[in-house]
C-alpha cells in the first residue's frame, strides 16, 4: 500500500505581488489543474506520492480562503492522488 502525502498551499506573497514561486512554475509541471488551483509534484517528496495543491489565488492565510476554494482545492487533491 502507498502513503500519500499531499500538501494545499495557499500563495502568500506582499500586497501588490501578482507571481510567486509556485506560479512561475512551467505549466509543463503541472500535474492537474482547476479553475483556481493547480497540482504540482514535490521537489523534494517525503512519501511515494507526494503532491502539492496549490491555490492561484494569493491568500494570506487559511482563515481567509473563501469555503468554495478549499472544497475545490481538496477535490482536486482527491483526483490527483487516484492518477
């Protein structure tokens, strides 16, 4: 059985920053992607399957992310994990 490791970042960045390092990221990289979040694998994994799931919207923390952006970052995080 795999272990599954997966991370849900939410871009921080100073106040008028439009790209972070996640978003420079190459598309070519990206695993799987919605209308407002992208999956990326790690660089450096701790676990067999070890992903990122990375929203495009800049949010300063958890407490701020709208609730229909975090069901959609955890649905995509469950169709990345089956691929």
């Amino acid at each position: 059985m795999f272990k599954i490791f997966l991370l849900i970042f939410f871009l921080s960045a100073p106040v008028n920053a439009e790209e972070t390092i996640f978003s420079m990221k190459p598309k070519e990289l990206w695993v799987l992607e919605s209308e407002n979040a992208f999956v990326l694998e790690d660089k450096y994994p701790q676990a067999p399957v070890h992903l990122l799931v990375i929203s495009k919207q800049i949010i300063k923390s958890i407490n701020e992310a709208p609730v229909g952006l975090l069901e959609e970052m955890l649905k995509l995080a469950k169709e990345a994990a089956r691929m």
